[in-house]
C-alpha cells in the first residue's frame, strides 16, 4: 500500500503531464458517408464483457449500461461469471489472458486493476480522460487504483462500500426493535431479539468473500480507523495479532450464533432474499445488497432500514467496480472509447448507480434521483473523505493484493467456522500477512 500512497501523492503533478502529453487516441465513429458504409463501421462495433454482475439487483443496473451501448449501436456480448467479490470472475479472466483471448472490458477491482495494467495487458485510457476531464471529478482514493504510471487504464463506474447493515422493518417492529442500534451491544441486543421472535437473527452466506465483508465492518467498529489502517494499509503485525483484533474475532464468534444453520456456501443475494422475506432481521453487506431490496420493490425506510454497522459511523471502507479496456487490436478501439465514455457520463452514473446501490465515482453527479440510502451512501462518504476516515475495503481488494486478501480470507473463514480461536486467528493473520 505504501506504493499506492505514494502514486496517490503523485497523481496532482501527473494530471498536469496527462493532459499535456499527446496520446494516440481512436478517432470517434465519423459520420457515415452512406448508409451501407455506416451499417458495416456499426456492425464491428461490439464489446465483450467478463462481469460477474449475476444476481437480479445487479443484473437490472448492467442492463443501463447495456442499454446505454446499444443504444449507441454497440453490440454487448455478455460474459457473466457467477460468484459474487469476483473470485470466479479473476479466475476467467486469468484463463482468457492466458490462452491469448482477452474479453474486450472487465469488471475489476482495486488492486487486480494494478496488477494487470503491471503486467502491460491494460489499453491506456488517458487522451479520453484527458478530454473528459476525468482527473479533476474522479475522487483522489479512486484515482490511485484507476491510474498506473500516471496513465487511465481503467473507468471507475461507482463507490460501494461494505460497512453497512440492511434491516427488515416488519421483522424489526415483531422482535420489538424500535430503534437502529448504535453500538455494538445493542445490535447483539437487537439481534438477540429477533432470534427470539422465532427468526433468524443474521441473515449471511457462509463464503469466505462473504465472511470478510462482516470482518470489514466488526474490525472498523472494534479498533476505529486507525487501528484498521495500522492492521490493513501498514500491516503491522502489531496491530495484526493484537488484543484488539482477538476481540475482533470474539465478536466474530458472537454473530456467527446468530446465523442459521443452512448458511454454508450460501449466496449473498440469497441471504438478501431472507431478510426481503421477512425470514431474518439482518444482513451485513455491502450496498450492493441495496439494489436486491430495489428489484423487489422494497421501499427504504418503509419495507428496509440501512445503516453503517453500529459503531462505524463517520467511517467508510470503500470498493470501486471499475472497467478495464484490454489491449486489444485497434479495430476494438472505438468501442471500447465508447464503452469508457458511457461508464464515465454524469448521467449514465445516476441512473446506474441508483439502481445498484453504490454512490457514483464522480463527484459532480447530484443526488437528487438517490433515494434515502443512496444519499446517505453519498453523503457518508463525501465527509470520509474530508475527515480521512475513509479506507480500502480488504474484503474487496482495496487494501491488500489479491494474495494477502485471500490468506486473510482463509484465516477469518477458519475462525469463523470454529477451526481457530480467537488467539489462534489473530497470531495466524499476523503470520499470514507479512509484506
Ligand atoms: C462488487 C459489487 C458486487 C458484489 C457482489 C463486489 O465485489 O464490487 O459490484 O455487486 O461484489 O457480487
């Protein structure tokens, strides 16, 4: 991460070199000259894209974006690969790469844009940024993960972020919750009470990615920001195998007694679906949750109650789906400038992100078409990022490379499923997480 600070520091004298620096750029569809001439130039306008947006929330916001291209008469050949957090996704890509075939855009995150754009396979973006003005609305945090070596090499399409609990109110009023809990004992209380009402407390799919979203929160609102950036962004094996993060993992163990029992393997929509109806009171997930409680028509305030996890307020762990452009032959090129040109519209960003439950990643796009939560979303971050509370989500891959993200997945898994005690998880993620 140290590097990533540095990048970050740097981008303010990079901008100005961007912006400057003439880059070969792919000249925008010209206007047809005669009808058959323009039907052939929109005919190899296609994009295939590796995405694993597969449940209904996220597939009804893909469809925007679907849309949007088509509209424009770009072709989009669909390449989902189930499996939320992306884990089987970055497995296909890898085989794609690998076999010489690469998708024409993909979904990524964090660190995984790093790592392929390290690896020379990332188109450079920058001539568009430049003349969109990318580099003056794309938040500081966001543009350390879209930017390698000062160059675009991908387009953030929003800001999600994982500390956040969704409540179903019919089920709250029934277990006598009248109120959001705002620290961590009261929501063992509020939980506590729905389990009692005969329901289940925490709705939750016992998946390693899935586990971690819960950590993201209970490490923020056990040990705060800065012992969330000591432990994650400096992995220091101080904080890693501290007394604070054995009291992460108990209240780990705490929640895990308030899960059901069919929870292993699990799919987060699914568990999504039984707070939906009415089957659990909650559900720690990021917002994309948010877009499977829209879908069913569910009414925030009203149907749904969103919250950061007690104790977090103020605080945010970010992730940022972003799109990259593999390089590709130059007869992709203008699809693709049109596909990262769609992702980048103010107006493209509202409509998509309303209905996926992330804020948008410009911060020119209004709040207006946001219903309460989005604009809670929006708000909660604009002011982590004034207050420098906002941090990567590790979950997510934005504090940590895939490698490290994923020995910590293994070391919050184990202790979940009872195979390491509290002592033995935090001595087994120090170890695990060495730089
Ligand atoms: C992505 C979201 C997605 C979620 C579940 C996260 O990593 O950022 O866009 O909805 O995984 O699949």
């Amino acid at each position: 991460m140290l590097k990533l600070t540095k990048l970050t520091l740097a981008i303010a004298a990079v901008t100005l070199m961007a912006s400057c620096g003439k880059k070969e750029e792919t000249k925008p569809a010209a206007a047809p000259a005669s009808a058959p001439a323009a039907a052939a130039a929109k005919a190899s306008e296609a994009v295939e894209v590796l995405h694993w947006w597969t449940s209904g929330g996220e597939a009804a916001a893909l469809n925007v974006l679907k849309k949007n291209l088509e509209d424009q008469a770009v072709k989009w050949n669909d390449m989902p690969v189930a499996g939320g957090g992306g884990e089987q996704a970055m497995t296909a890509v890898r085989a794609r790469v690998t076999s010489g075939n690469p998708p024409t855009a993909v979904q990524l995150l964090g660190f995984d844009i790093q790592d392929w754009a390290k690896q020379g396979a990332l188109a450079d973006m920058s001539a568009l940024a430049a003349k969109e003005g990318w580099d003056k609305t794309v938040p500081p945090a966001l543009q350390a993960f879209s930017k390698f070596d000062g160059k675009w090499v991908s387009a953030p399409v929003n800001v999600h972020s994982t500390n956040w609990v969704w409540a179903n109110k019919a089920v709250l009023d029934k277990a006598g919750v009248k109120e959001i809990p705002k620290d961590w004992d009261g929501f063992i209380a509020a939980l506590t009470a729905v389990q009692k009402a005969g329901l289940v407390g925490l709705a939750h799919g016992g998946q390693p990615w899935q586990d971690a979203t819960i950590f993201d929160g209970v490490v923020l609102a056990t040990g705060g920001i800065d012992f969330y950036r000591k432990a994650f962004i400096d992995l220091d094996p101080a904080a890693l195998n501290s007394p604070t993060m054995v009291k992460v993992f108990d209240r780990m163990g705490q929640l895990r007694k308030f899960v059901d029992k069919d929870f292993s393997g699990r799919d987060w929509n699914l568990a999504a679906a039984m707070v939906i109806s009415e089957k659990a009171g909650f559900q720690i997930m990021g917002d994309w949750a948010k877009g499977e409680f829209i879908n069913a028509k569910k009414v925030p305030g009203t149907d749904f109650l969103c919250f950061r996890m007690p104790g977090t307020q103020g605080m945010v762990t970010f992730n940022s789906d972003q799109f990259a452009m593999f390089k590709l032959g130059a007869d992709k090129g203008a699809a693709q400038e049109k596909m990262a040109k769609a992702v980048m519209d103010p107006a493209f960003q509202s409509a998509f992100n309303v209905v996926k439950g992330s804020a948008p990643a410009r911060t020119d796009v209004p709040n207006t078409a946001f219903d309460d939560c989005g604009k809670k979303a929006m708000a909660d971050l604009a002011e982590a990022s004034t207050k420098n509370t906002l941090v990567g989500s590790l979950a997510h891959g934005h504090a940590v490379p895939a490698s490290l993200k994923n020995a910590a997945y293994d070391v919050i898994t184990a202790n979940f499923n009872g195979k390491a005690d509290s002592k033995k998880a935090a001595a087994d993620l120090a170890a695990a997480m060495k730089k």
